[in-house]
C-alpha cells in the first residue's frame, strides 16, 4: 500500500432542506477524509449518520456546499457535466439493493456501462465473461436478476461496477441486506478484489464485523461528524468515543450485559475481583494468567474468553475472576496494569 | 341469422362495415400518433421535475399547468371549443380526418399522466446506478426510464387505449363516423335498439382484443 491518497476530503459540509418543515438539516459538517490509494477505507455510522450522502459526494451524485472532494488531485464538485460522468467512469459503485436491471440478463447487466462505449461486440462479450468468471458466476450469463439469490445479485452488481477497470470501488451497505454467511463470502471477495485488481475500495456500512474484516482503516461518523478515524486495529483495540465503543461492543463477547453481571451465575466470595483484560498491543495475556497464579498465588478463573487475530495482531481479551487472599489479589492486580493490556474491574465482591 | 336478430343492422349492412372500420382507422392513426407524442411528455415530466436527472422547473411547470388544464375540459367541450384549429389543421372539422385532431388533444394529457405514473414507477436506484455509471440523460431515458418500464407502459397504455374508443364513439355525436356516429343515428336517433347493441358488441370485442394484447406484451417483458 502506497500512502499516496486516491480520495481527499477538505472541510466538506452539506445541508438538506426538509420538505416538510424548511428545517435544514446539517447532513455533513465538515468533514476532512484521506484515502489511501489501494486501501479499504470504512466509514460506519447509524442509519441518518450521513453515510450514504458522504459516500456519494465521492462520484459527485451528491455535491457539498462547501469544502472540496478531491479524486487524484481534480476536484469533483465543480467538474462540467461530461467530465463527471467520464470520471464516474473510474468509479464503481454497488447498492445495499443491488439495483440490476430486471428486464435485462446477468450478460446484459453486467455490459450496460460499456454499451455505449467505443469497444466492439466481441471485445465486451470477452470483458463481461472475464468479469462474470471473477466474481465466481460464470455460469450464469444468460439468467435473469430475478432467479438468483442476494449473494448472487450483489456478485453481478460488483462485476458491472468494475467492467470500467475503476480505480475506486464504492460500497453503500453492499452488505446490508445479506444474510451472515454470504456477507460473508462477499467480504472475501471484496477482499480478494482489492489484492488482485490493486483497487481502493471504500464501504459504507453500519456493521461493525464488515468493518472488522474488511478495512484497513475506519472513520465513525455521527450525525455527520467523523468523531474519530484511524487505522482499523487501533481504533479498535483502543476506542475514543462512546459511539465507537458501542459499535466495537457488537463485535466482541467480552460485554457482560448486566443481568448476568448481578445474577447469581457470577458468584464472587471473599476478596474475589472480576477482571476484564484487553489487547492494546501484540503482547499476549496467556502467560500472563499463568505468571499472576505463580507469582501471587491466586486463582485466574476465566469466565469469558474472546480472541481474535486482526491484520495479523490479537484482539479482544478475557474475563476473569482473580480470588485469593486480599493483598495477593491486588498485587496480581496491579501487576497486571503494569502490563501493557488494559484491565478494567467489573466488579468485586 | 344477422338479419334476424339485428335486422335494422342488416339492412344497413355497408355502413355499420364502414363505421367499423372507421373506429379502427382513428384508434390506430390517433394511437400511434398520442402514444409517440405522450411519451415524450412523459419523460420530459418524469426528467425535469425537481431531483429529476435533468431538473428544469420552468418546463416542468408548463407542462404541468397546461395538462391540468386540458385534462378539466370536458371531452365533448373540447371538440366543439377545437373546431376552428381543427379546420386549419385537417382541412375539416368532421368525419374521420376532422376528429383524428381534438382526439389526440383530448387523450394526450391523460396518456401523458399515464406514461409519467409508469416511469415514475421505476425504482429510483436504477436511474441512480445508470447515473453511476457515467451513462448521458439521454442514455438513462433510453435504456433505464423506457428499456426498464415497457411493462409499465404497456399497461397504462392498454388503459389509454381503452379510454380513446370512449373518445372515438363521443366523436360520433359531433358528425365524426365510427361505431359512436352509428350508434347515435340508428341507435339512438331512429331508436333501432338492436343497433345500439350491435354497436356495444364490436366496442366489447374492440376492448377485448386491446386488452390481450396489453396483457401478452406485459407479461412477455416482465421476468
């Protein structure tokens, strides 16, 4: 990955008129985004966070009112018509819906960008088997949208978006409307896509496990302000806001939700503590369970255990009751906060 | 067996043929030229209005106001108000040729609802993957708004369709020929009621045959 950017953002707002009240609406509120040529850039946020507008201000469907897109230096928002659409041109885009055409055939769908375009018959005929072969339906030229499934849909949807050879990919909730195994199977693909065609690809989603397998970095938006942004392991290995927090939390096993935090499932005597530990770094937690017993002679029950290898580093933790005589249990404690991982105190008894 | 159950029919075998033929001739001549000239309107509406791809509220507002207008004029109202363009136009204001002009007016603004209704139908994130994909307005119009809607169209055109042999039997009363023409002068005039229902058969059987055909072309486009 170069760190040359394909996609700048520059102070970027946008407000939308509300039909029905004239009430304006702050859509995007200066928003300043880089996107590394060649990355996977994630942008998530609840439904009305500003998503989809963003997203779209990329291909110049959407125009901000002030503040600059920038696609490899030519900014988007005040090109002539007709260099936006040849611009558009390196720029796929995929739908939560799909969006095919359903009076047209798979073939049909897949070569409508390249219709009206100088190739000859035989040169997109080629394009589209190719494309159809990559994204794994090379069977299925000839069916209509509507006898195939959404995995199916989506896979068609993503060889029309790149029959231009783009250079960026843009996902809107491309995710959304799939079930797990196949958002699944979507995410490799994507990911495969990304390494064999080299191209930046940028989702917009609002589940945390795309980000989490796909990206290389994250921006979290909130009512159309980024509240943070950075490189996909940090982010989530150490959360800034409560928004992200909560999004990381819909990832990870390691929430106790109260009820069983209070029932009787947890029970803690004495001098008992339940611990949580998380990774901040690639340092392991295992031996360190096993130091804390050997060197303080306290028992290290794990209660939860979540760990996960991201961009090849761990990620999650464990929870833990750490029971023993007083001073043992807060020396273990306290060795632990040495250790670069982050304990957090559940409760105690 | 003709002339005994409609014997005023019978005895004015050629003409009742001839007003036969010419409800054909001004379903077919008006249809096609309302269809092409609805179409176009309809897209213009559908293309211009606000967050259309080619928003251009001026154009829009006109078309608007002046099918609203056409549309609050009464059919029969507008023959008689038409009669001195339609003059000009065919060189006459009756028979065939005289009504083939007021009865385009006084279906287009109906057809042209018809038509905007069917685009407008369409799913809005086709227009936007079209838009996405760096394709012209006019390649939109083309190969998304019509290419996706023949289905749609097709059926509010047998609509349309249907609507205009109403029109062509009001004609009848103003002196145009067709089935209505008949129907009023030996139906209704000289009060031969097996005329009128004569006349009430070829018009159902008209219909009918329109609405097959609506059905079959929708059915074959939609998968």
């Amino acid at each position: 990955m170069t760190e040359e950017n394909i996609i700048t953002f520059d102070h970027v707002s946008k407000e939308f008129t509300r039909a029905d009240s004239k009430e304006k609406l702050q859509v995007l509120k200066n928003i300043n985004l880089k996107i590394h040529k060649g990355s996977i850039f994630g942008i998530i946020g609840y439904s009305g966070a500003g998503k989809s507008t963003l997203i779209r201000c990329i291909n110049g469907i959407e125009l901000p009112d002030t503040g600059k897109v920038d696609f490899e230096d030519i900014e988007i928002n005040h090109m002539p018509k007709k260099q936006l659409r040849e611009t558009r041109k390196e720029m796929g885009m995929i739908f939560q819906q799909f969006n095919l055409m359903p009076s047209r055939t798979v073939f049909e769908n897949v070569a409508l960008p390249i219709k009206y375009s100088k190739q000859s018959q035989q040169q997109i005929k080629d394009k589209v088997l190719e494309l159809l072969k990559i994204v794994g339906l090379p069977d299925k030229a000839d069916a209509f949208p509507s006898t195939l499934s959404g995995g199916q849909k989506q896979r068609v949807a993503i060889a029309r978006a790149l029959v231009n050879d783009p250079k960026v990919l843009l996902c809107d909730e491309a995710t959304s409307a799939l079930d797990p195994q196949t958002t699944e199977d979507i995410i490799q693909l994507l990911r495969r896509l990304n390494h064999e065609l080299d191209i930046t690809i940028v989702v917009v989603t609002h589940e945390m496990q795309v980000i989490e397998e796909l990206c290389d970095d994250v921006a979290v938006l909130d009512k159309g302000k980024i509240v943070e942004q950075g490189d996909v392991y940090s982010v989530f290995v150490d959360p800034k806001t409560p928004l992200t927090k909560k999004f990381i939390a819909t990832t990870s096993k390691l929430n106790l939700p109260d009820e069983v935090l209070n029932s009787n499932l947890l029970k803690l005597h004495d001098n008992d503590l339940l611990v949580k530990v998380t990774y901040i770094s690639s340092k392991a937690i295992e031996p360190l369970i096993s130091a804390i017993s050997r060197k303080f002679n306290v028992d290290a029950n794990i209660i939860v255990g979540d760990i996960k290898i991201l961009r090849g580093k761990p990620l999650g933790g464990l929870v833990i009751i750490l029971s023993g005589k007083q001073s043992d249990v807060s020396g273990a404690l306290s060795y632990i906060k040495e250790k670069q991982v982050r304990t957090e105190v559940l409760a105690s008894a | 067996m003709l002339s005994k159950l409609f014997p005023n029919v019978a005895l004015n075998y050629n003409i009742f043929q001839n007003s036969i033929v010419q409800t054909v001739e001004m379903l077919i001549i008006t249809g096609i030229i309302s269809f092409l000239i609805s179409l176009i309107i309809g897209v213009l509406l559908v293309v211009t209005k606000k967050d259309g791809i080619a928003s251009n509220p001026v154009v829009w507002n006109i078309l608007d106001k002046i099918i609203n207008l056409f549309r609050s004029i009464p059919f029969i109202i507008l023959i008689a108000a038409l009669i001195p363009l339609t003059r000009v136009l065919s060189g006459t204001a009756i028979g065939v040729k005289g009504t083939i002009f007021p009865l385009i007016v006084g279906i287009v603004p109906f057809f042209s609802r018809q038509i905007e209704s069917a685009l407008n139908d369409l799913d809005q994130g086709l227009i936007e993957s079209g838009q996405v994909m760096g394709l012209s307005t006019f390649q939109i119009i083309k190969s998304i708004y019509l290419k996706e809607s023949i289905s749609n169209i097709s059926r509010v055109t047998t609509i349309t369709f249907i609507s205009l042999i109403g029109l062509t039997a009001i004609v009848g009363v103003v002196g145009g020929g067709g089935i209505g023409d008949f129907a009023i002068q030996y139906g209704f005039q000289q009060n031969e009621q097996d005329a009128t229902f004569a006349c009430i058969i070829v018009l159902l059987v008209i219909v009918t045959i329109v609405q097959i055909i609506g059905t079959l072309v929708s059915r074959k486009t939609t998968h």
